[in-house]
C-alpha cells in the first residue's frame, strides 16, 4: 500500500555541493548536486517541517539560493473535483 503525504512537494537549491553524510538532517528528501549547487527535493508535509530544513540549511552556514514549489495537492484535487463535473449537463 503507497502512503501519501498530505502535503507539498518542495525543491530547494543551496550553493555548495553537500557531501551524502549530511542527507539524514534533511530525512526524506532526496539531495542531488548540480554543478556547485546542491537541490534537495522531496515532499513537505507542512510548514513547519519547510522551515525546519530552511534552518538547518542557515544553520550549516549555506547560502539558500531558491525554494519552489512544485505540485500542491489540494490544487491537484481541485483540478481534479473540477473537471469531474465537466460535460454533464
């Protein structure tokens, strides 16, 4: 059975290239480095949870060069409650 978090998915990008072993202090998202960069990318089940690797991200002394978002649910099921109606009437 797949569980899905309720909340967003989250892409983040911090100058430097992180090494692996600092992957646990953002638990659950995936990191991979580009170019000097590092993008850390993953679902955000709320904000609580984005502020907290937004600080662990000052607290390593890293640059946050952007955050985005990149899919919300409760959009996706509006869109979805939407278009169900469609073509009925």
């Amino acid at each position: 059975m797949e569980r899905r978090a309720r909340g967003a998915t989250y892409k983040l990008v911090v100058r430097g290239e992180l090494d692996s072993r600092f992957a646990y202090l953002f638990s659950g998202m995936q990191m991979k480095r580009v170019e000097g960069t590092t993008v850390l990318a993953g679902s955000v089940i709320d904000q609580a949870q984005l502020y907290g690797f937004i600080e662990r991200i000052e607290e390593l002394g890293l640059e946050l060069l952007s955050v985005e978002q990149t899919s919300d649910p409760s959009r996706d099921n509006a869109n979805a409650g939407s278009s169900a109606g469609k073509g009925r009437e």
